[in-house]
C-alpha cells in the first residue's frame, strides 16, 4: 500500500472529488498519478459502508484517496478519523481541532494530515475555531505562525486555507503561504478555485517557497448533470501544474 502522494516535481498534487469509481480511475489516470482522489465521508450513513465503499476506490487508485468531511463540515471529524485509521489513505482532511486524533489513530506519520483554518478578513490572522465545538462560538483568531506551530504539535501535514474565494482574499493568503515556507510547512488553498485562478494560486504558494503545495479544486470542474469531475478539466490543470514549474 502506497501512503506517500505522487506530486508532480515533487511541489505539486490535484485535489480533486470523484463522483464515482469510474470517474476516479479516469481522474487518477489524466493526472498521470499527481492526484489526490476526494471521497466525502458525510455520503455515508455508518463507518462500515465507508470503509467498504472507499477501499474499492483505493484499490482502483494505487491508494490516492483523500479522505474528505464534505464542506468542511466540523460534525464529520470524528467519522473521518475512525475510517482513515482503517484504510490508511495518502490523504486526510480535518477540522484543526481533529488532527490530533486522526494522527493518532492512523499509527503513522507518512499519510498527510491537513488542518481547516479559514480567513478572517486580516492578513496573518486566521481562524482555528473549525471543531464540531469550537465553531459554534466566538470565533478563535490566531497569528498564522501560532497556528502553523499548533498543527506541528498535533502531527498535521499542511494547513487546509478555506473558504478562500479565489483570490478574493490575495494578501490574506500570500501571508499563510509565506508562513507555510517559513515553518516549513505544506499548504492546501481551497474554496473557488478554478480553471482561471488556479495558476495564479499555485504560483504564489511556490515564489513564497513552500515545498509541496495541494490546490483543492472542486464544484468548478464537476459537471452537474452527472455529478462526476469532468476528465478534459483534471488533463488541463496538470498542463497549467506543468506551465508554472517550467517557469
């Protein structure tokens, strides 16, 4: 079982949804393996039919699944971290607070963990109240540092920067990503990114120089007649992925 992502370069990897096993072996396929595959947890009704359902799509994938909450979704945490520590996936998203648990249970360190931390209208100034707890009160506002070092302590991977809007929030996220090379930390923009901006994104993640940078890319590239990634689209993104590192 393959835990480690196959980024592109070594810098950069897809984050894509699939909207069913096909879709994710064709997606898998178009990103000649520099993808993670999303499978959202909160399409489940039990653990059970989870981890049954979502090891069928690691088996078609070499093990590129990302575990997924749906949303961003805090209700879910618990449920992400009991699957992934069953079917040791290269990919786990969780609230801030959940990465500890996650960690912990998947017994390993080599499986990236990100953690939500989203926005505050303040650049350097994020929010790490994402828990199924926290984030029904006041919002708990951090410097990013603090926040960067907080995953560290809790075993987390990269920082999940959502609901980013695009580049509605360009000196907001600049900053993160500054902070990301500075701590040596990974990062994972997420929320309107699309055919148009992800270029742009991805290129200011790496002049600020972090290492290894997972753009999220989602509901701009589905189509909504079948709910399934379009494959044309995930074939583009890996020729933008390929445009801006031969820069």
């Amino acid at each position: 079982m393959t835990l480690t992502p196959n980024f592109y370069k070594d810098r950069l990897c897809l984050n894509v949804l699939a909207g069913s096993k096909e879709n994710a072996r064709a997606i898998w396929q178009a990103a000649e393996g520099h993808v993670l595959v999303g499978v959202l947890s909160k399409n489940y009704a039990s653990n059970e039919a989870a981890i049954a359902d979502m090891r069928e799509y690691a088996a078609l994938i070499d093990n590129a699944l990302s575990v997924g909450l749906g949303a961003g979704d805090p209700n879910q945490s618990q449920m992400v971290s009991e699957i992934s520590a069953v079917l040791q996936p290269q990919h786990v998203n969780q609230v801030f607070t959940g990465v500890a648990t996650s960690r912990a249970l998947l017994g390993q360190s080599q499986t990236i963990v990100n953690g939500l931390i989203s926005p505050t209208g303040t650049p350097g100034q994020v929010k790490i109240s994402t828990g199924p707890c926290s984030s029904k009160q006041r919002d708990g506002i951090v410097p990013i540092e603090t926040a960067i070092a907080m995953l560290q302590d809790m075993g987390g991977s990269s920082v999940k920067y959502f609901p980013m809007g695009g580049l509605q929030a360009v000196d907001e996220y600049r900053a993160v990503a500054e902070a990301c090379a500075k701590q040596a930390f990974w990062l994972e923009p997420t929320g309107g990114i699309d055919l148009e901006n992800v270029g742009e994104i991805v290129r200011i993640a790496l002049e600020a120089g972090v290492s290894k940078v997972i753009p999220h890319v989602y509901s701009s590239i589905i189509d909504k007649a079948s709910g399934e990634t379009r494959i044309e689209d995930v074939k583009q993104l890996l020729a933008i992925f390929k445009t801006v590192l031969a820069r």
